[in-house]
C-alpha cells in the first residue's frame, strides 16, 4: 500500500501514488525524437495534469540524486517486463526549461529506454530544487533494501540539509520518533561496528544493546564476538551482562586473520548479506546468510549469474 511505502508529506505531493524506486545518476547523451504529450489517465484530485506519454528524449535525470549504486541485472530484468507488460507506474517529472528532470522513477526511465520505449507514462508537477532534493532523500530512505547504516546516515542528511526535527522527520517517513531517534544512535558507534551493521552482519538489535555499553573499546570486542560467533541479540545481551563466559568451551578460539575478515567484507558488499568464512587462507567453508526465501532466491540468482 502506497501510505506504507510513503510518508504523507510525500503521499500529498504525488497524489497518493507510490514511487518505491531505485534511482542513479546518468551521464551519456540522449537523443530521440519529441513524441506529442497525451493525456491517457483521469486526473486525480492532487494531480492536476493527469498521467501523460513524455517523450524518453525530453527528460534527464537529477545529477544530485543521492542514490548512486545501480543493479545492472535488476535493470535488465525490468526492460524484460516493460516489454511484456510495458510501465505500468508513472514516473514524477518536473518541468525545467522546454524540458524535464525526473524526481522520482529514474529507474523504470532507464529501463523504457533499454527496452526500446520513446515515451513513458509520467505525471508533471512543478517542484523548486529544495523539494526535488528532500523527495530523491526520502525516496532512497524508503527503499526496502536499505541497511540500517543507510537509514541512519540518510536520516542525518536530510535533518542537516533540509533543517528538520526528528519529529518532522518522522512525520515525513511516517515512522515513530523514538524509532528515528534510536535509528540516528547508530551513527554514534565505531567505525568497525558500523561496518558490520552496513554488511548485515549484525542487526539494529544488536546495535542498540551495544549502545548500552560505555566503553567504545567493549562495544568493539562485543560486535567481533558477536561476529565470529554468530550470536543472537539475546547471546550477546548475556554475553554483555556477564551471564555468558569470556569463551564458548575451554579453549580459546583463535582470532580470525585479517586477510579473512578483509575477504568477508568484499563478499558481503557484493553479495549483499552476511557473509562468514571459517577456515584459513588456504582451506576451510563460507557461510551466507539469508533471512526470507526471498532473499535466498536473490542470492541463488546473484550466484547464478556470476
């Protein structure tokens, strides 16, 4: 449901419709012809010029956008769909010169133009640049895919640059302030534990009970233990409270090399969830985790394709 996926701000800006999208930044040059606008949808009561066929050759996309990274295989499977099904969601363009900027959909426009399209369903509306810059933000910040470094720094960006509370940012992604506030604490953790955090390897639950310890130091200890063991919330909660001893059995275990944890940071980036390696350079197993059939699909498909 469109409400869930935006905040109202954004709901009442594009009329109840929702963008979930990826977006990225293209730079080479395009040409194709204009094709005449037509109207070909009702127009609804916060869209006064309806949904309209845009030419592809007359809209560019917003160089600011802040989402940069772009799947090329997700890409090429929505060019697949558009040319069975065609767009189905309109794209949000405003008006800039005799031309048009995207403000959100970037990526069904690149995949019209990769399955051939020289007009895409789109709906006009007048933005200035402060507008178009807060919605690529939220947008992004709305994105199912996001790990909770992402929404934390993402969160801290758009309080900084738009000059919002985090009452008003959590109007805007329609989310509970204590909820955002917790998110934001995440940034006040070390370096290396918010790296785990960006590679899945530890969960925002996991971070809130290191929160609770004051030694920056322990908090790090704590997430490589946590780590290297694959604890839970709870383990690592008794862990921190002294229920748990130092080591699992009587035997210390050994530190992991850093060529290792070095090798599971690259496969955890390119795979895009929790990636262990138990062995040594020479020999031993690596573990992928998933938590959803869905995403044990995506990382079969990944794994297929590479």
């Amino acid at each position: 449901m469109a409400e869930n996926k935006l905040g109202r701000g954004l709901g009442a800006l594009f009329g109840g419709i929702s963008l979930d999208d990826e977006l990225t930044p293209i730079s080479e040059p395009i040409e194709q012809p204009v094709k005449k606008q037509n109207t070909v949808s009702n127009q609804s009561e916060n869209n006064t010029d309806g949904v309209q066929q845009i030419a592809i050759g007359m809209i560019d996309n917003n160089i600011n956008q802040p989402r940069k990274v772009f799947d090329q295989d997700d890409l090429h499977d929505l060019a697949e769909s558009i040319r069975t099904y065609g767009v189905i969601q309109p794209i949000l363009i405003t008006p800039v010169g005799n031309r048009f900027m995207i403000v959100a959909g970037e990526r069904r426009w690149r995949a019209a133009r990769m399955a051939g399209l020289v007009e895409i369903p789109a709906i006009i509306k007048k933005f200035n640049q402060k507008q178009i810059d807060e919605i690529a933000i939220i947008e992004n910040l709305q994105r199912a895919d996001l790990n909770d470094m992402e929404l934390a720094q993402g969160i801290k960006r758009l309080m900084d640059e738009h000059k919002l509370t985090q009452e008003k940012v959590a109007e805007r992604l329609s989310k509970p302030r204590s909820s955002i506030a917790n998110t934001l604490r995440l940034l006040s953790l070390p370096a290396e534990v918010q790296q785990y955090i960006s590679h899945k390897q530890l969960t925002a639950g996991h971070a809130i009970r290191l929160l609770g310890v004051a030694d920056s130091q322990k908090q790090i200890e704590y997430a490589r233990r946590a780590v290297d063991e694959n604890l839970s919330v709870r383990a690592l909660s008794e862990l921190i409270d002294g229920k748990m001893p130092s080591f699992t059995s009587n035997k210390i275990k050994p530190v992991k090399a850093p060529e290792i944890r070095e090798q599971e940071k690259i496969l955890s980036r390119a795979i895009g969830t929790k990636v262990k390696i138990d062995g040594s350079l020479d020999h031993g197993k690596v573990v992928i985790g998933y938590y959803s059939a869905e995403e044990l699909e995506r990382i079969v498909n990944y794994l297929k394709k590479h």
